[in-house]
C-alpha cells in the first residue's frame, strides 16, 4: 500500500474537519469550522461546493429521513440540503459562549454523539453529548479538553475516544441498547512527537486510523496494544481527522487546516487546508445516519 496521500481538494480551509462519506450519492461532506462553511464535494463530477451556515460548525452527520445534523456553536441543527434551511434542535450548553461543538459521530443505532470544547482551548471545559433518535439528549463525559475522534467496534462492545488535549486515546466499554459508557481507560497514550490524536475512524480489522494534528500524518494503531502499524504522509502538518469512503469504502478522505500556521509554514506547505485521499489495503466503518 502506498504511504502518501493525495490532494482531492485545493481547499485552503482554515480548520477543515468532519468528513462524512454518503455512499448513496458518492458524496463527502466535510467542515470548515472557522470559515463557517458546510462543504459537500460530488467525487464523481469532482466539484466542491460549500454553504455559510452563520456559526463555527464542528461536525455533520447524514439523517436517514434526508438531510444532515449539524453540531455547531450554538448547540445541535437539522439542515435541509433542498432549502438550506437551518431548524434548531437543543443546546445542551446554552449561555456557556466560550464553548462550542467539534467534532461528532453516530453510532450504528443512529445515535449523535458529539462533544464541546473550549474556543480557547483550556483545560476541562469541554464534554461529550447523546443525541437520541427521539431528540433527548443525554451527557456521557464531562471535564474533556478538546472532544474529538469517535469510533465504535460493536464486536467487542467498545468506543474509542480522543481527547486531543491530553494526547490520549480513551476506550470504554459501550452499551448498545442505551449508548451508554462505562469503565473508561487509556487505550493508547500518544507521543507528543506523532502530533496530538484528532479525528479518527475504524476499519474492519478493529485497527483505528487516527489524524494527528501537528504530526503530518494519519496513523493506523491498535488499540489492543497501542503499536503504530502503519503510516499515511500527508504534505500538511495539521491532520484533522479521516473518514472511509469510496465505493467499497477503501478510499480514507483526510481533511486538514491552516489555522496556526504563519506565513513561512504555508509556504513549505501550501496545500495545507486541503482534502486528501488514499487507497487503502482495509475496507473501512460507514458513515452511520442519524435516525431521528
């Protein structure tokens, strides 16, 4: 398998994140949390279009009823790709304006869980959210850093958690019925010098591919031992998380960021900002719908 991921979209996002694959369309949706921007890219006429949605946007997921769910600064919205229109669901931390969301998932049951963080980025404010598929929303975690990747291996009834704040990858034992957490312990406790673990997702072998933002690379770990297995070098230094897409779902999308980089780093990495892709030797976890 090759190690070198290559450039889809010349995007020159300032924090691209999210990527989301539809398999019914061949579509990715994908974030610009800075620029506001909801972006879909059409891989088969190889166009990207973005929408302003009006507030930092951390993550979308696809609805199974049509249309996405957005997590966002001002709590959790349905958006309808037909109107544009943008319906308001629930903040679960209204009045707190120095947080908002990041990043987010669903779980097979077509449960939403995303979590917040701090604009600034301190220590413990952040935490991570249930949206259910009857709009309750329930918390899992608070005391979180920087709520980022989310997979699940339904198998062994688990779910791996990033906190990039604290560079580690936490596991919990998962209750399938209430999507419920238990038990939490450190799966893998990354090295500062592989960058902090950001977005990630599984593939069917159980290994998880992880963003490391700051390291310039997705790694693929086991999470049973916590061995870096092998790597994907992307020609950006922050790596902000993946998704499996494709047609049989072996093509891992990669989005990255500009934000934090000054003007000598943009240069040696102009690309930066972009969304990436690489062939996979694994086939990887759908993009799960939200069945609300």
């Amino acid at each position: 398998m090759e190690n070198e991921a290559k450039l889809v979209i010349d995007a020159k996002a300032t924090l691209g994140e999210g990527p989301c694959w539809d398999e019914r369309t061949n579509s990715l949706y994908w974030v610009d949390i800075e620029g506001k921007k909801l972006h879909v890219y059409d891989t088969k006429k190889n166009v990207d279009q973005s929408f302003d949605v009006g507030q930092h946007l951390g993550a979308c997921v696809l609805r199974e009823s049509g249309g996405l769910v957005l997590a966002m600064e001002k709590g959790l919205y349905f958006f309808d790709l037909d109107t544009k229109q943008i319906t308001f669901i629930a903040d679960p931390e209204e009045g707190v304006s120095t947080n908002r969301f990041n990043d987010g998932k669903c779980d097979t049951y077509g449960r939403f869980y995303a979590g917040t963080m701090a604009f600034n980025g301190s220590e413990g404010k952040g935490s991570l959210y249930c949206l259910h598929n009857d709009l309750t929303i329930t918390t899992l975690l608070s005391n979180v850093t920087i709520s980022n990747g989310i997979a699940w291996n339904e198998r062994k009834g688990k779910m791996y958690y990033n906190d990039t704040g604290v560079n580690k990858v936490y596991v919990f034992d998962y209750d399938s019925q209430t999507g419920g957490l238990s038990n939490q312990t450190v799966a893998i406790d990354i090295a500062k010098e592989h960058g902090g673990p950001d977005g990630m997702t599984i593939d069917n072998e159980g290994m998880l591919w992880i963003s490391h933002w700051g390291g310039a690379k997705v790694g693929r770990w086991n999470p049973e031992n916590g061995e870096l297995l092998f790597e994907v070098n992307v020609p950006a230094s922050h790596v902000t998380s993946c998704t499996f897409g494709g047609e049989n779902l072996d093509e891992l999308y990669i989005t990255t960021a500009r934000i934090g980089l000054g003007e000598e780093q943009i240069m040696k990495q102009p690309m930066a900002g972009g969304v990436f892709k690489i062939k996979t030797d694994v086939t990887g976890a759908p993009s799960y719908r939200f069945k609300g």
